[in-house]
C-alpha cells in the first residue's frame, strides 16, 4: 500500500517567506512613495505579503484534510493562489485615476500586479524570480524611465499637440493671449463645444513640461493632455 507524503512548512519557513515578500514588496512601494503615486510603501507591501500568504495557505494549509486517508479527497495547490492574478486587477484599477483629459496610475496598477506576483512566487518559496523580478521592476521605474524619456525625446517630433479641457463659455482670446504672453508659438489650433466644457486643440512648437504645469495652474482650465 502506497503512503501518502504531505509537505509541511514550519513557522520558520513561514516567516522566512512572509519576510522575504514584505521586503520585495516594500522596495517597489518606496520607489512610488517617493514619486507620490497613488499607491505606496505599505499597499505594496501588503499586497505582497498578502499574495505570499494566499500561496502558503493554497499549498499548506490543508494538510490535516490530505492525511485524513480519505482516497476522495483531491488538492490542487494552486487553487487559491490562481484567483490572485484575476483580484488583484479589482485593486489595479482602483489607482488608476482620470484628471480631465489625462488618465494617470497605469504605472502604478501595474505596479500593483508585478508586486502580486513577486509575492507568490516569494510564497512558493522561489525565491530567486521573486528578487529578479524586483531588480527588474526598479530598474524599469527609475533608470530606464529615464534613459527612455532622453531616447524618446530625440526620436519625436518638434511639434506637439497638446488638449485643453476649458471651463464651458472661457474665452479663448483669454487662452491665446496668455500663450501669447509666456511667447509659445502656435502653429494651430481647434475649438470644440461638449457637456459645457470647451475642447481646445493647439499644435505647440517645442511645448515644454514647465508651460503645460503652469496652464494647467490656470483658473479656467480643467485638464491638460499632451499627445507626444
């Protein structure tokens, strides 16, 4: 007769596990704490944490009913840990965020679910794609970022369009002449009427991060979004 072998993990196992996950987790949300996104340090965390936790349970935490003897009962040990990947999206879509014509937080949402599944692979104790996958995901929020905006920078044209959300019945002489006034050149531009707000769509010669800041500031502008 064949004997039934159920694997076990002890509180030290455990704890190793549920650590190494905290700190993985906690890497990535300090690197979007300092950025001020919309999820940070701890939700990182405990998202890892909690994915590691989901996995540990998912493939230990039934033994009593495996040495049961019982010949009906199966177990699969990624049941649980499986539904990870389908809840996390509920919480990645949560920080994604839309400030009139922008839509932010798509970094972070994913940020949400690479953390997810660094936690169960922490978990599942392969502990060697869970620090890799972290190495890489810093790397991509902070060096690459970087060293793609100077790339893409030189590879885009100079002109831009750029999309105005303004406070319904703003005049847009208002708009020109404040344009007028910080000397950006206008190439063109198109105004549109909807929902009581006004759409206005200019193509800017070198429009820079500082001059969008500082429309965006503006009283009677809701939103700025810049097509590059």
């Amino acid at each position: 007769m064949l004997s039934l072998t159920v694997p076990t993990l002890g509180w030290e196992g455990v704890t190793a596990r549920l650590a190494v996950a905290a700190l993985l987790g906690g890497a990535i949300g300090f690197e979007r704490e300092l950025r001020d996104r919309e999820a940070g340090f701890r939700t990182h965390m405990l998202v890892c944490v909690g994915s590691a936790l989901f996995t540990i349970v998912s493939a230990y935490g039934f033994s009593e009913f495996l040495e049961s003897g019982d010949p009906v009962i199966r177990a699969d040990p990624t049941r649980i840990a499986a539904q990870i990947v389908t809840g996390i999206g509920f919480l990645g879509a949560g920080a994604i965020i839309r400030q009139g014509l922008s839509i932010r937080g798509l970094t972070t949402a994913a940020t949400l679910w690479v953390a997810a599944a660094i936690g169960l692979a922490a978990g599942a104790g392969y502990y060697s794609g869970a620090i890799a996958a972290t190495a890489i995901t810093l790397i991509a929020l902070w060096p690459l970022r970087i060293g793609a905006h100077v790339l893409f920078e030189r590879l885009r044209p100079e002109e831009r369009t750029v999309l105005l959300e303004l406070r319904g019945g703003t005049k847009v002489s208002d708009l020109l002449a404040y344009l007028d006034s910080r000397q950006a050149r206008i190439d063109s531009f198109r105004v549109e009427d909807a929902h009581d707000v006004r759409i206005v769509t200019l193509t800017l010669d070198r429009p820079t991060e500082g001059l969008l800041a500082e429309l965006a500031d503006l009283e009677y502008v809701h939103g700025v979004q810049w097509h590059r």
